[in-house]
C-alpha cells in the first residue's frame, strides 16, 4: 500500500512540474504580446525608458558595457584583430554568414576608445555588398552600408529589434550568392579617417583577400541556438580561442548555422513562411556543412582545412564527415569539444519522459517555425542580472549544470550574445534520437510530415527503422574533449563506435559541464593549449609529409585516411595520442596536465 501512495505522490509531482512548465510559457506568451502590442501603439516610446532595465552603452562605458552591444564585426575589430565577413548560398537557398578572423593582434585598444568597425551600432543591421548578374554573366557588386546616427529609447530599440526583424533581414536582396565585407584592425590614423563606407567600398574592390601561402585553415562551428558571437563574447581575448588561434598563426573561420541572426536570409522564403523553418539538423549535414567546407577551401585556395566544433557542431561533424566522402578529404583534423551523437536525455525525469515518449509535442507548444524567439525579447527587456538567473535556472532544471565554473560577470556578456534562432523541427529532430537513443535522421513520416524536395531523405528499411548516421565510418582523424561532469552528451557510447586509428586524442575534463568548453573560468589552460598544440601538430605533419592520412607525401591535396591502425603512445604529461601525430611540436607545445586519458573501446 505505501509502495502505491508514494508511486501516486510522484506522479503527481511529475504532472506538476509539466503543468507549471506549461503555465509559465502560457504566462510568458500572454506578457510579451502584452509589451509588444503596446509598444506597437503607444507613441510614446520614451515612456518605454522609465520600464525598462537595459541600460543604453554611454560614452563613458567600460569596454565590457559596450561588448553587450557590439555583434560579431566589432568584438573582433574592438580586439584589435583584422576580420572579414563572407556570405555563401546553400544549395536550399540559405544564406550563411562567416567571420574570418586573418592575423593576429594587430593594436592595443584604449580602455575607454570606441572600435573601429565599419558596423552600425544597431546589432542587426547587417552591412554587406551584393553580388548580382548582369546580362553578360559576369558578376558586378555594389556595396550598401547603413549607419545608425541617432539611438532609440532604451527599450524601444530592444524592442524594435524583436518585433521588425523579419522586415529587417528582407531590405535587402535576397539572392545574394557570395558577399564579402572587411574590416582591418590597424588602428592607425588612416583607418581613423575611414568612414564606414570607405572601408567597405575598399573591401568590395578587392578581388581576392588572400591566397594561400601554407598557412594553416581552421574553421569553428557553434553549438545549438548560437552564433559566432559565442566564441568571441570573453572579457579578455586571451581566454577566447578564435583569438588564441589568431595570434598562433591560424586563418580563423566563424561559421553561422542557417536560421541564426548571420544567416537570416533564403532566396525564396521569409523567416514568417514555414518553409523558411523547415529543417533539422539533417540540413545541417547535407547543405550547411558542405557548403562553408567548400567555400572556405576555394577562398583561401588551401587544400584541406581543419574543424572544431562544440556540442551541435561536434554532431554536424560527425554526420557530414562519415556520410560525404568528397568533404571528408577537405577536413584534415577535426577536434570536438563537449562531443555529441546520442543524448542521454534531461535530468528532469517529466520533461524527459515525454521527449522519449512524444517528441513532437514541442510542435504543438511551438508550432513549426522558430525555436524559443521569446528568448531574444527577454533578454534584450530583462535586467542583465534577473536574465543570468532565468537562464541558469533553466539549464538547472532541464540538464542539471551549476555552471558554476563561468564567473557572474561573464555570464552577463555571454548570455546577451549566445541565443539565436533555430527551428523548432530541428529540436524536434533531437527528441526522437533521444527517444531511439541512435543517431539517426529525422523521422517526418512518423510525425506525419511532408518533407519537401530538398529534405528528401534516403529510402526508409525495415518498416520503422529510419537511416543512421555511424561514426564508425569516419576517415578523418578527429580528437575529443569531454567533461566528467557534463550529462548531457552520451560520450562512452560515441567512443565505442569511433574507429580507433582516427582518433588522435581523447581528454577529460573531471569538473567540466557542457558550456564549460566554451567559457569556462580555466578553459584557456586546460583545453585551448591543448587544441592549439593538437593543430600545430597536425599542420607540422602535413607539411612535412608525416600525416597518416596523406598517402602521397607531400601532396596535401590528397587527405585520404588509411586504414593502417596506429598504436598508442603515452607522452610524458599524460596526452594519449596515435603515434603519426607525435612530432617534434609536440613536445615543444603540449603544456598540459594529466587529465586526458587512453581510448576505450567494445
């Protein structure tokens, strides 16, 4: 009888819980059409300042007050570091946006000089040339650039922001194929006198940003609901590793999921139509993925390229890298942060039994389009302080992280640039691999979606069994950072299904959640060193003809992995690696500590 009563109380606490979860989204629609609708109506919009928390970056702002504002563009220019930013068209008619990081440091800037940025202060005013075709096929451009003079009332703009978006992103052309747009980070006197039009009428004129003079490509992919902001949004460019690989020597890449505030734009859909939404991460693999592989090569003419993504990107990967043989020769090293294929699920046992149970139950919460846009109007409206609570309380209470290795102030920079736009198919998308605990695509016909002619997937076998996506068959060689303490990513069963001979190293980080590989207090030192190390490597061997994967010598257009399986070797600190990526670098750059550990494998 007890055994009965108790099982009652739970599940009427785990109804509970659904039900609150429910209440508070019903009750957060209800206040945001409320501020919406008023802000649509009331004139006023200066009444607006007297309700709202988020204070406008005055003149006198610290460099960390003016981050809050500041998008992609100009936290890489405020840094003192020469960027470029490219657009390429997926095959489906996206178009995403890249940040290329091109040298290192290049100035010091004053702790109280604004950055010189050929952008706006308005974060989503996006100024780019476009590419068109005239009647000879040839390609002519013009450059269009808009610069924001006056700022609105604190919340209006905040506001405007949310509520225009999609009006915003559609101003400009939409068939846009490749667009380039740079910002040098000589702060001499020169670059004083530029205004933002100079600088981009300059970079439109030029004909190639750079060719390849064995200079090592990496590209950084970021994980689910983000931007490139993500990488780059740490107080100190010392902590943040697109800046570390800069002042390394790299050629830096940022990439943009579709859907996110860079690559906002279709050729045929806007962001309110649901074909614009109608995506997962399959996508991802099969247009996104690719598509800036490809662009990134041709650009910067180098033969092969290495990857680092985390937690989402770390799947787009693993996916693209097993199932597109043509792409994998173009990744010569890919390196996972906080890795992900299967997910073991939510630690709140209701919300997990239910995405096990019914994964489209978030389109009947969400409808089919947007994932969570409320996201971007809280945390432009909320005080920075009551934002950082919400957030942590929510990824407490659906994966139980403390976060409590990212330091308060850096949580308020961060958590104002992490969240962007994804689809809710996309979420939906990662419910039912929870549910069939495989790796898998998206089911629509169990969900009774049409798919359209660009998400086609390969014919279905067995009745229900839906095709797979298998690490196993990966060819290129691929190194993992993992956290102890990170339960959300299923990390053992992933390294069971890894070929041993790709993997190059795996490390643990015991006290490490999932964000901490991003923004975690010590990260710099315990995983970025590593990275940086696992790179330098990597380009030693391929330009010495000692990667095992080259099969040609010196031929770095020929990445082909082989099948030879390579032993172990312990180094003196405790990294495990496959014995072709040891080398003289190694030694000289590994300064690292004992955490990482040999593979296991089934």
């Amino acid at each position: 009888m007890g055994l009965i009563i108790v099982s009652i109380l739970r599940t009427i606490w785990r109804w509970s819980q659904l039900y609150l979860t429910l209440s508070i989204l019903i009750a957060e629609r209800i206040t945001r059409f409320f501020v919406t609708t008023i802000f649509g109506f009331v004139p006023f919009k200066y009444y607006f300042d007297n309700i709202s928390f988020s204070k406008p970056v005055s003149k006198d702002a610290t460099e960390a007050e003016k981050d809050l504002e500041r998008d992609a563009i100009e936290m890489i220019t405020a840094r003192g570091y020469p960027v470029e930013e490219h657009f390429v068209t997926t095959p489906d008619g996206f178009i995403l946006g890249l940040h290329r990081i091109t040298g290192p440091k290049q100035f010091n800037t004053p702790p109280d000089s604004p950055p010189t940025s050929p952008r706006s202060n308005n974060n989503n005013n996006h100024n780019h040339s476009r590419s068109s075709n005239n009647s000879n096929g040839t390609s002519s451009s013009s450059t269009t650039t808009t610069t924001t003079t006056n700022r609105k009332s604190k919340l209006a703009q905040k506001l405007q922001q949310h509520v225009d978006i999609d009006q915003e992103i559609h101003n400009s052309n939409a068939n846009t194929t490749t667009t380039t747009t740079t910002s040098s980070g000589n702060n001499n006197n020169n670059n004083n006198n530029m205004t933002s039009t100079d600088m981009m009428s300059s970079a439109s004129s030029t004909s190639n940003f750079s060719i390849y003079n064995g200079k090592p490509v990496v590209v950084i992919m970021h994980g689910f609901m983000q931007t490139s902001e993500a990488w780059l949004c740490r107080s100190d460019p010392k902590d943040s590793l697109p800046f570390i690989l800069a002042d390394a020597g790299f050629d830096v890449w940022l990439g943009n999921n579709r859907g996110n505030k860079y690559s906002f734009k279709h050729t045929n859909y806007t962001p309110n139509q649901e074909g614009f939404w109608n995506w997962s991460l399959d996508e991802l693999v099969r247009y996104d993925y690719p598509s800036i592989v490809n662009f990134i090569c041709e650009r910067t003419g180098a033969p092969s390229i290495s990857y680092i993504g985390f937690s989402q990107g770390t799947a787009q990967g693993w996916a693209a890298l097993s199932t597109n043989t043509v792409i994998s020769k173009k990744i010569n090293l890919f390196i996972a942060l906080a890795p992900v294929a299967t997910v073991k699920g939510f630690s709140n046992p209701m919300i997990d039994s239910l995405a096990r149970s019914r994964p489209d139950f978030i389109f009947l919460l969400f409808g089919k389009k947007s994932m969570l846009p409320s996201t971007i109007f809280w945390r432009n409206f909320l005080p920075k302080d009551v934002f950082v609570r919400v957030i942590d309380t929510s990824v407490r209470f659906l994966f139980g992280w403390t976060t409590e290795n990212i330091s308060q102030q850096e949580k308020k920079m961060l958590y104002s640039h992490i969240f962007s736009y994804t689809s809710v198919k996309s979420v939906v998308h990662w419910f039912q691999i929870i549910q069939t605990n495989r790796f898998q695509m998206f089911d629509d016909i169990l969900l009774g979606i049409t798919p359209n002619e660009n998400s086609k997937k390969p014919h279905r076998y067995h009745g229900r069994v839906i095709p797979g996506y298998h690490p196993a068959q990966i060819l290129t060689k691929c190194a993992l950072f993992y956290g102890g303490s990170d339960n959300l990513p299923n990390t053992k069963a992933l390294l069971s299904h890894l070929p041993r001979d790709r993997v190059v190293m795996v490390h643990e980080e015991p006290s490490y959640e999932h964000l901490d590989f991003m923004w975690g207090k010590d990260a710099a030192e315990k995983v970025f060193s590593k990275v940086v190390s696992l790179l330098k490597s990597n380009h030693f061997d391929l330009t010495n003809g000692t990667y095992n994967g080259n099969t040609n010598g010196n031929n770095l257009n020929n990445n082909n992995c082989s099948s030879n399986s390579s032993p172990m070797v312990n180094t003196n600190n405790g990294s495990y690696y496959n014995s072709p990526m040891l080398t003289s670098q190694q030694n000289n750059n590994n300064n690292t500590n004992n955490n990482s550990i040999p593979l296991k494998f089934n």
